[in-house]
C-alpha cells in the first residue's frame, strides 16, 4: 500500500506503475516535517533517488490540486550532470506526472535548440537539463526561472568533477531566492557541502538506510588474467553469464572502438556508447538495449552514472577505473530495485594492487576466482540446454512435425541436430591460459625479508642487454603472477637468476618459455652471487718507487737540449745597481709656424694668362644683325586673332622676315607686305572697338547651298539677304543604291599576307 504523504495523482501512478512499497529514501523524502525544506541527500545508486525527488518537489508543483493548468513559466528545475540521465529523468517524471497533465521540457546538449525552444515556449511545468544547455537557454531569454518554486541537483558531485561548478551558480543565481533546493547524491564530499551552504538555508541532511553497506545486491568478482587474454576473458565471461543486458567499461574511447570491432567479429550483438557520438547516436544505442535488438553496451565513464537499462545484470570492468567512487557508480548499473547483479573486474597481474586499493576504498568485498575457462563455458551452455523452458512444455501443434523428424532421422540425431543449432547461434569460448588469484594483500614486509623461495635462471645477461625492469614484467605475464611474488633479480653476464616464492613456483614448471629464445628453468638450491675474489694488493713497503711518466710530447730530452739556445744562467739582480725613476720633463706648448705661400706661377711653355678685370657696361659694343638678315623689329599685327603656333595649321604664315605674302585665310594682310611697323594702340582706339552684340531676331536662318555636295563644310553657304528660303534637301541627287547582303564582289577581302 503507497503511503498516504503522497499525493492521488501521484499514488495512481505508482500503483499502475507496479509499486507496492516506497525504498527507504522515497519515504525519507515524504516523511513528516521535510515538506518545505531544503535537502540534501545521498543515497546509494539504484534506490529510486529519481522517483523520490519525484515525490519532494510534488507540494511545490501540485500545490494542493490534482490537475494542473497551463503553466507560462516552468514551475520546477531537474539539473542532471549527463544528457542520458537528463532523458531518462524525463522519462521517468512523464509517467509520475502523467496522471496530473504536467507538461515536461527536456534541455540538453546535442539536441535542436529550436525544438526545445518551442516547447518551452508552448509552456512547461517541469524543465530537465543539463548545465551548459539550460545556462545557454536562461542567457537567451528562452527559459524564465522568475516563477521556479523548486530546483533539483542530481549526482550534484559528478557535476562538480566535470566542471559544471559555474554554470551551477549561474543557474541558481537566475531562480529566485525563496525557491526550494534539494541536492542529491551518491556521496556528500567537501564540495558538496561547500555548495549546500551558498545557496541552501538550513538544509536537512538525510542518509538513506542501507547507505554504509554498498551494493548489496551486487556480487563483486574480482579475475585475475594474464595481460594476453583480457580480451578473451571478456568473451568467456559474457558467455558464462548470459545476461539478457550487460555493459562493458573501457578507460577510453579508443578502447571501445577496438573491443566493439573484437566483438562483433565472434557474433554479439553489441552497440558502443562514448563522449565521441553524437546525441542521437547514443540515444539509438540505449533504445536498442532496451528493445533487446542489442545485448552488450561497450561503454566509456559517460554511461557509469544513472543510466538505467531494464535486465542489466552484468557489469564488466575492462579498464579498471580511476577511482572508488567511479567503481560504485559503474557497478550501480546492475542490481537496481532488488535485482542481483555481478560486477567483474579483469585484473591483469600489474594491477592487482591498484584493484585492492580501489575495493578497499569503496568498502567492498570481492571475491578473487579464475576467469571462466573454455570448458566451464560449455558446461553452462549445456545446463541452459538441460533447463530451456521449450523442452518443459507439452508437445502441441508441432507433434506431427515431431513424428516425422523421429521417423526419418532418429531421435539421437534430432537431438543433436537441435544442440549444434543452439551453439550456432553463440560465440565459441576461448582457451585462456592456467591463472590463479593473486594472494590476499598482506601487511608491508620489511626489506630484505622474502620468506621461502625457490630460485631460476635466465637464459640472458648482460650480453644480451638484459635489465631487471626489461624481465620483470615478462615474469609476470608469463607465469600469471603480481611482483609482490618476485624477489631478488641478479643479471650476469650471460645468465640471470631470479627469486620467486616458493608457493608460486609450482606455475613455472621445471622450464617455462617466456618468449622465443628466452627460457626459465628451475634451479636446484641458490646460486652462487658473491663476486670474484681478487688478488690481494701488495703491501705499502714492498712497494716500487715511484717514477714519473715520460713527456707525451718529446720523449728524449737530448733533443730539446740541441733545438733550444743556450741560455744564461738566472742571477738575481741588487736593488742598488737600479737607476732611480726620473720623470720626463714636459716642453711648453708652441705654435708651429706657417710657412708663406708662393705666388702662382704658370708652368714652362704655357702662354701667360691674363689677370682677371671687370668689364665696364660702356666698353660694350652696339648690337649689329648678320649680314642678310635684314630683320625688323617686332609690331603686333592690328586686329589679328589671337594665338599663336596654333594659326600654322589653320593655313597662316608666321608674320617677320618673308616675302610678304598674303596669308590664305581671306581678310588677313601680313604686315610684311604693307611695310607697316609697330604700332601701340592708344586707349581711344580700344574704345573704338567693336562689342560683340548677339544676334537678333532679324539673323537669317541656315540654308543648305544648292549644287554643292552634301557632307562638307564648304558646301554650305549663308541665305542671302532675303532670308525667306527655308532648307531644302536637292531634290536631282541620285539615290544611294542599297546593297545588296548577297552580293560578295564588294566585300573587302584582306590582302595575302596581311596582318591581322
């Protein structure tokens, strides 16, 4: 029976939705006294956290009524670090909500901001998010929380460590400050806290019953696996279980592309899911699980928070994660709602400890078993075949069908018809190499106590380049063992010895093949380590005498004695046969004299220049002309037009020397001719100068001249005095024949040759 805090239309869903009683933290959130108040919850993955925040924020919404009306602002605000989890908190409000007609808005990033928009814009009661997604809305005037009563943070610490810590703020800053908040979340770090207390007022904290014991509907197993076969260990362990649904972690997106390749290639129906798709890709992947056309998710981090997937009971950790928070949240994917689920981790040898640390931080137990091997595999399939369902049932329609098959093959080979039909259909199981748990973590040992050990030899040294950190990981992968089990690594120059303990050298055999051409064979007691002993140093007295190294340079000295001058012998020179210092004495400055110049004196044989003098203005000679050239002075010709050089092409002579030639144009007379010399117009006969007077009316009008060609300036002439002759075109012209387009002897025909 669903309590009676929540509300008719609420109850209704829940009843039609299956649910017979709340989880602990649905009930902790509709409890007496929370109503109102801000929380701040934490409660383990998969224990109905969406639902419960479902029923918090209902007085908010309802507010007391069972069918909502048109709402223009949104009434409540559901922040979801990942869109996955956005949609899938949609989905979830959509049928709580249905039976009181709330109108639900999803913002995510990768979807059409038009569409989203839109449907704010048809108005929403409820707004589902993400951070970047709902700021870019509120910062474009689309989304208005000025009527938001209720603002929802969930996995409000995975939103921190993604660095959605300012869109945060940014959102709840644009909600109103009496508004309610409430926080939930897997754990309650610093963080968390920090940011309860900046925008909460007086929060309740409220910790979900079942909270200190992690996951107990989750079987942890933890496969201990060679480095070689962590992908073949996947296969077989997809295989053992069978799971209707199962999703597979990988550290990176890279990996999940290459394991979905592995995958597909042995016939599972698999779909990939990572940062790099885009938001309709990976919404078709979360569809194709849930309608069964897919059953293996490989998966990166994106997917390991609130994804809820129907029949997923197994969870396998290819990469191991990079924190205990990630392993829970990972994990939590399976046994949900009272399911059981199973949570393996492939642990190759180098990360064995890694794989204790990340347990032990999550306060988990697991249990540290082989990974399932070729034949385990088949024995499951065969007890799936042994308990089918079909093989219960009683033959019906098919019994004639039944009776033919017997009677034409036999019931043994109908049989074993139907068992190689079964394995068709299924990936065969690989053969892994023989591996055992790692031991138990155990407290730190003292150095240099390895306990009982059993030691090896190498077939390398140092002449082949041999290292301890080169062999020490090819020792663990070839025999399945951690470097806890290694001791003492001691390279020679053609062998090395190992030291393993002693309950793991049972795995090495008498001789193990690391690789090809590096073999490790089993010794028979310790090798011998110490070095070799050296001959003693001869006592300090016994001792020769020292003798100093000959010259690299010159070996015999004779012949430096020959190549170098003699020299005098060094004798010490007495202070007193030292002449005293005397300072020089310094000479007055002087002035060298300057000696006189010579006057200039031209050289032999050259004629005797005269000495520069001034000419006087008078001693100039009077201008005469050449002989013939009888030129005349200038006089400016009376009433001659103005210009110059330009008048030459007009057909007149320049005026000057010449024969005095009238000029071509009628009414010029060159001056030459008249014998006239140059006479300056005085001002009255400047003002007896004619004025231009424009003409008048009486003007004659343009006539064409008769019996002139046409198309010539000079076959035009004024009309006479009369001035009544209008124009007239000749009138006994011939006609210009028109030519005719077809006739080609007139056309013009480029010489040969021609440049054209």
């Amino acid at each position: 029976m669903i309590d009676m805090n929540v509300a008719a239309p609420l109850a209704q869903a829940l009843e039609a939705k299956g649910y017979e009683t709340l989880t602990a933290v649905q009930q902790s959130v509709i409890a007496e006294g929370v109503e109102g108040r801000d929380l701040l919850v934490s409660a383990q993955t998969g224990s109905g956290k969406t639902v419960a925040f479902g029923l918090a924020i209902a007085p908010e919404i309802l507010a007391g009524s069972d069918r909502l009306l048109y709402a223009d602002k949104p009434i409540a605000l559901i922040v979801a670090p990942t869109r996955e989890l956005a949609l899938q908190v949609k989905r979830e409000l959509e049928w709580l909500y249905g039976v009181a007609g709330a109108q639900i808005a999803s913002c995510v990033g990768g979807m059409d901001y038009r569409t989203e928009k839109r449907a704010l814009d048809r108005g929403a009661h409820i707004v589902v998010g993400t951070p970047g997604r709902l700021r870019d809305h509120i910062e474009r005037g689309s989304l208005d929380l000025s009527f938001c009563r209720a603002v929802v943070l969930d996995e409000a610490d995975e939103m921190l460590d993604l660095g959605f810590a300012e869109d945060l703020e940014f959102i709840l800053a644009a909600a109103p400050e009496d508004r309610r908040t409430l926080m939930f979340s897997a754990t309650v770090p610093k963080e968390i806290e920090s940011l309860a207390r900046t925008f909460q007022r007086d929060a309740m904290r409220i910790i979900a019953k079942g909270e200190t014991k992690q996951h107990a509907d989750i079987q942890y197993r933890a496969m201990s696996v060679a480095a070689r076969d962590r992908e073949h260990a996947i296969f077989n362990v997809l295989r053992f279980y069978d799971a209707p649904t199962a999703i597979v972690f990988c550290k990176t997106r890279m990996n999940v592309n290459h394991l979905m390749a592995r995958m597909t290639n042995r016939g599972f129906q698999v779909v990939a899911l990572s940062g790099e798709l885009s938001q309709q890709e990976r919404t078709h992947a979360l569809q194709s699980l849930r309608d069964g056309r897919a059953r293996v998710c490989i998966a990166t981090d994106v997917a390991a928070r609130g994804i809820d997937l129907p029949g997923l009971e197994l969870v396998i950790h290819a990469d191991l994660p990079s924190n205990s928070e990630t392993l829970l949240h990972r994990s939590g994917r399976t046994g949900r709602a009272g399911n059981k689920g199973v949570s393996a981790l492939i642990v190759v040898p180098a990360e064995a400890k890694k794989a204790q640390r990340l347990l032990a931080g999550a306060k988990v137990v697991a249990d540290w078993v082989k990974a399932p091997s070729a034949e385990e595999v088949q024995a499951k399939d065969d007890q799936r075949i042994l308990e089918h369902p079909a093989l219960a049932e009683a033959i019906g329609e098919e019994s004639a069908m039944v009776a033919t098959l017997i009677e034409r093959f036999g019931a043994e080979q109908t049989a074993a018809a139907f068992i190689r039909l079964w394995r068709e259909g299924r990936s065969a199981p690989e053969v892994l190499s023989d591996s055992l748990p790692p031991p138990p973590a155990s407290a730190p040992r003292e150095r240099g106590e390895f306990g009982p050990s059993v030691w090896f030899s190498l077939s390398v040294g140092h002449s082949g380049r041999a290292e301890a950190r080169w062999i020490l990981p090819k020792i663990c992968d070839g025999a399945g063992i951690s470097k806890d089990g290694i001791g003492a690594i001691r390279v020679k120059e053609d062998v090395t010895f190992v030291q393993i303990a002693a309950p793991l050298a049972g795995r090495f055999g008498p001789q193990l093949e690391l690789e090809p051409g590096l073999t490790m064979a089993r010794m028979e007691g310790e090798p011998s380590l110490d070095r070799p002993e050296r001959a003693p140093r001869p006592a300090r007295d016994d001792r020769p005498a020292y003798k100093p190294k000959p010259s690299r340079v010159v070996e015999d000295d004779a012949i430096i004695a020959e190549a170098a001058p003699a020299r005098k012998p060094y004798a010490k020179r007495e202070d007193g046969e030292r002449k005293p210092y005397a300072a020089r004495e310094e000479k007055p400055y002087a002035p060298r004299a300057v000696a006189e110049r010579k006057p200039y004196a031209p050289r032999e044989g050259a004629s005797e220049r005269k000495p520069y003098a001034k000419r006087d203005d008078a001693d100039r000679k009077p201008y005469t002309p050449r002989e013939g050239g009888d030129r005349k002075p200038y006089a400016k010709r009376e009433e001659a037009p103005a210009g110059g050089a330009k008048f030459k092409s007009a057909g007149y002579k320049s005026f000057g020397g010449g024969a005095g030639k009238p000029a071509r144009a009628a009414g010029f007379k060159s001056h030459a001719a008249e014998g006239t010399g140059y006479k300056p117009k005085s001002d009255g006969d400047r003002a007896e100068k004619r004025t231009y007077a424009p003409k008048g009316d009486e003007s004659r009008p343009f006539a064409k001249r008769e019996g002139k060609p046409a198309g010539k300036s000079a076959g035009f002439k004024s009309v006479g005095a009369d001035g009544k002759k209008p124009f007239a075109r000749k009138s006994d012209a011939p006609a210009r024949p028109r030519a005719d387009a077809k006739d080609t002897s007139k056309r013009f025909v480029p010489p040969k040759g021609a440049k054209r």
